[in-house]
C-alpha cells in the first residue's frame, strides 16, 4: 500500500495502522477503503466537478449554522476537505475559519 500523502511505496503495518517512514503520516485502511469508495462513488460538487480529499472548495451561498447564530457567507474559500458517508447528505467534513468543524453538502460548494 502506497502512502495517501507523499505516495511513498515504504509503508508498513503497525496494528491497525499503516505508518509512512518518509513522511511519517499515519492512516487506517478502512479510512482509505472509505475514501476510494467515495471517490469512485463520484462526489460531485454543485457544477459536476468531483471532488477528491484535500480539495479546495467555494461556499456558493449563505449557510445558516445549525444550533448557532453563525451563518457561513457565500464565497468563504474551505481548504483541505474529507468525503464522508453522511446519511443525511452531509458528505464534506472540513474546518472553517472562525466556525470550526463542521459537515457541508456538496451541492452548496463548488470546486476550488
């Protein structure tokens, strides 16, 4: 298994975990089963782009907060966000700005 981030063909196993010695990032199998499913499954944002983990993406319009009185504005620029499986529709966890972590539908963002 080659390593997600630098793509370093090092890797080993240690328990549940695969190791990269070259850049020392850590990650479960599953977590990248999970994420080649949601690529291949084709998470798309709202123009048709798909979207891939690390992406950058745009907020097309204004997001009320649930459980907050914070709204994100449209055109606030996510960096460096995770496909998700989210029944309810929530397939993007990133963290905003000001916000913190949250879940956004891919339908309201548009690829960086």
């Amino acid at each position: 298994m080659n390593c997600p981030k630098c793509n370093s063909e090092h890797a080993y196993q240690d328990g549940a975990l695969w190791v990269c010695p070259e850049c020392a990032h850590e990650w479960s199998a599953e977590a990248t089963a999970t994420a080649a499913t949601l690529q291949d499954a084709g998470v798309r944002d709202a123009h048709g782009n798909p979207l891939t983990e690390g992406d950058s993406v745009i907020v097309i319009k204004d997001l009320k907060v649930k459980g907050s009185s914070s709204v994100v504005k449209g055109g606030t620029k996510v960096r460096n966000i995770r496909l998700t499986e989210g029944s309810d529709g929530h397939n993007i966890a990133c963290k905003i700005d000001g916000i913190g972590a949250m879940n956004l539908k891919s339908e309201f963002v548009k690829k960086a």
